[in-house]
C-alpha cells in the first residue's frame, strides 16, 4: 500500500498539479492586490474618493463610521463594497484565464494543421515487412525492390 501511494504521489501530474495550485495562489495575490491597489484607487477617486472596502451597510440600524467600528461593535453588515473588489478580482482572473486557454488552443490548432512527416520507409511485396523506402533489397526476405532511379545510390546505377 504504502509503495503504490508512492508511485501515485510522485506521478508527473500529481507533482504539476501541485505546482499549479501554488502558482495559480500566488497569481491570487497578484490580482487581488492589482484590483485593490491599482484599480479601485483610481475608481474610488472618480467616484467622489470612494474607498470600496468601506462600503458596507450596517443591518442593525445603527450608524457606524467605517467597518472596523462595526466590526468591532458586532454589528451585522453588508459588506457590498468589498463584494465588488472581490466581483472584479474574479473578472480579472477570468479574462487572463480565457486569454491563456485561447492561445493554448490557437497554438494547439496551428499543430493540428501541420502535415504528418512523409513516410520513409514502404511495405515489402513479398514479405510484408516495413523497410526503408530507397531499399533495393529487402533486409527480411531478401527480394529485390522496385526503386526508381532518381532514388537509387549512385553506385547501385552501373
């Protein structure tokens, strides 16, 4: 039990989704400090110097002057303003995830289209057997092959 958790634990798509977790968290952070520190600045400031982290409704009726001080009286709130932050970090995330799977599959296409190699080798008539394609003899059977002379070794012409 303990060799086959093993082998399933150092699998190469355990050990990669691992490493996309952690990135996939990190690339978290980036965003939500771009939305936070970036965006909603400048938002906020059109908007009359809006702080949206502030915003919130307080559902007990009484009247508090930023969230810390409702937070800290217990009171009920509606956190709208940090929805919104947290709405545009999903909307960011979102549009650079779609951006990335779109490439990922324009590039895929563009591999998909590409002509297969051109074979090499050819089947034996008599044998079956897959050989070279400018073989004159066969390596299996020994039969003589059909090869045209633009194919043919200079030293195989006389």
């Amino acid at each position: 039990m303990i060799k086959e958790f093993k082998e399933f634990a150092l699998k190469g798509n355990m050990i990669e989704l691992a490493i996309g977790v952690i990135i996939g968290g990190a690339f978290g952070k980036v965003v939500t400090s771009i939305v936070n520190d970036i965006v909603m600045p400048p938002i906020g400031l059109l908007l009359g110097r809006v702080n949206f982290s502030e915003l919130f409704i307080s559902l007990n009726g009484t009247h508090y002057d930023n969230l810390a001080k409702a937070k800290e009286a217990s009171a009920p709130t509606l956190n709208y303003g940090l929805f919104i932050n947290n709405a545009l970090d999903f909307l960011i995330v979102a549009a650079v995830i779609f951006i990335a799977v779109k490439q990922l599959n324009r590039l895929r296409k563009k591999q998909e289209n590409q002509p297969a190699p051109k074979k090499q080798t050819k089947d034996c008539p008599e044998c079956l057997s897959e050989i070279p394609e400018k073989a004159v003899r066969c390596k299996y059977c020994t039969a003589k092959q059909e090869v045209p002379m633009s194919d043919r070794r200079p030293e195989l012409t006389n």
